[in-house]
C-alpha cells in the first residue's frame, strides 16, 4: 500500500479547517453530515463551533452525533440537542442520528460480526468526521477512529462496542473500536474525509463533563482520506510539538492507544505509514 497522504496547517480557525478540507481536493456530493462531538454538558473543551463555520457553509453541511449509552444530557435527543443549542451549534441543522433507533451493519471481524449504528446515517450521501484529538479512559485518545466508532453507534450500539457493563477493555476493547470503524467506513461508500483538530489537549474526553485543561499549546488541523493515517499523524505530531513526556502521551501510552492503528492497518482499514504536507 502505498504511502497516505495527511495535510497539516498550524491555522487552528475556520479558514484553517476549510483550508486543510479542500486541499483533500474531494467533491462531496448530495447530503453531507459533519461529524462531531458537540460537548458533554460541563465540558469546555469542546470543538468550538465557530471553527467549523466555513466548513460546514462550504459543504451545507448538518452537525451530527449519536446519544451516550452512558445517561447524562446526551442520552435523549430532546437533552442531546438542548446541550447542542447551549454549545453554540446553532447556524446549522442538527442531527441527532439515533433518535429514530439504529441498524445493523456487517461486519467481518474476529471480534464482531455486524456494528449497530444509528439509523440516520443512511440519510446522507456524504460523510465529514471532524474529530477532537484529546485523552480518552478506555481507548487512549480520541481521534477519527473513536469518532467513527463510537461516534456513529447508536446507544445500544456503543454497549455493543463497550460491554453492557463497560467490560472491555485493553486489547479486546481496542480491537473491537477498530472493528466498529471498518464496518461503519464499509457501510459508508467512498464520500467520506476525516479532519482532526489538535487544540485544548486535555487527558480526558469531550464525553467528561469535568475533563481537565490542556498543558499543551494547541498544535494544528490535520486532513486525510485515510482514517489509520490521520491518527497516526496526530500522534507522531503530539509527540514532535507536546514533547515525549505529556500527561496526554502518558494516557494513550498507558492504554496502549496506538495499538489500535497497527490493529486497523492489519485488518485493511488503513496504512501507519504517511507523507505529511505542510499547508
């Protein structure tokens, strides 16, 4: 496989997002979703929603996220949606993509034979994850991936991807989060870019409602249409600008983060390996 490609601009705005979008040079036809996290209610790390606003205008784009299988304000959509005003997600429509219950997905894995997602997703022609790199309790970090997996489950379906009781964990967790991934990717088609942000780098995920502030300077926009490489990238560029020893690399080398790039590679969701192109 050859080398991916990961556009990188140290422009964290609007015009930096959009920039690092179009250098992907993909037409994204019909109904797009953008892809997010919109913030736990409590959470101020959050991607701020005006970052997104050239994006979102340049693709008509609808803000979209699941509920937590968790409960909390995000485990409703009439909740889900009221954090989502409060967070500032107003200036486009909003989709909360389980509201109307979920499907199932094949799946070819070791560890799952179907991913169950939200039943929105089938609505749209086009997909832009716009993910928020930080910490995360059972993964590592969130990235493209989480953002896919568990992102684009519906409720019953992040139990599925957790354990009822949030059972999984290490290897087994890590290889199911990249199984989840592939499936949705697969059932997804072609119309689809991944972006991650890397700024307020916290330990923690935008799901905490209590999540801790960043000790990093934020560090740029990433793009990609490989969704193994752009994590990778995010990584290897933590690691270039937050220095080896951050409480944030200590969190993701602590769960094993990285294991679950070289366990998607193997199952063909993507390559490790990258030209990186500064915008």
């Amino acid at each position: 496989m050859p080398n991916a490609k990961v556009y990188f601009t140290k422009d964290v705005s609007s015009a930096g997002l959009l920039a690092a979008y179009q250098a992907l040079g993909k037409e994204l036809p019909g109904k797009v979703l953008v892809k997010l996290h919109m913030g736990e209610e409590g959470n101020t790390n959050y991607l701020d929603p005006e970052l997104l606003r050239d994006l979102t205008a340049e693709v008509n784009g609808t803000f979209g996220d699941a509920n937590t299988g968790y409960g909390g304000a995000r485990s409703t959509a009439e909740g889900h949606r009221r954090v989502a005003a409060e967070h500032g997600f107003t200036y486009a429509p909003v989709d909360i993509l389980d509201e109307d219950g979920d499907i199932e997905v094949p799946a070819n894995g070791k560890r799952i034979k179907r991913a169950i997602i939200s039943s929105h997703v089938k609505d749209y022609d086009s997909f832009v994850s716009v993910a928020h790199f930080k910490g995360h309790a059972m993964a590592g970090f969130g990235g493209t991936l989480k953002n896919l997996a568990v992102g684009v489950a519906s409720s019953r379906g992040k139990l599925d991807l957790h354990g009822s009781r949030f059972n999984y964990h290490g290897e087994e967790f890590l290889e199911r989060l990249a199984e989840y991934s592939k499936a949705i990717i697969d059932s997804m088609g072609e119309n689809i870019v991944y972006l991650n942000v890397l700024c307020n780098l916290s330990t923690s995920c935008d799901c905490d409602s209590n999540a801790p502030d960043s000790e990093l300077a934020d560090i740029g926009i990433v793009s990609s249409l490989d969704p193994i490489a752009i994590d990778q990238a995010s990584v290897d560029l933590l690691v270039k600008y937050g220095g080896e020893k951050s409480a944030l690399l200590d969190v993701i080398d602590s769960h094993k983060g990285t294991y679950t790039l070289g366990y998607g590679e193997q199952i063909g969701l993507g390559t490790r390996a990258y030209d990186l192109v500064e915008l």
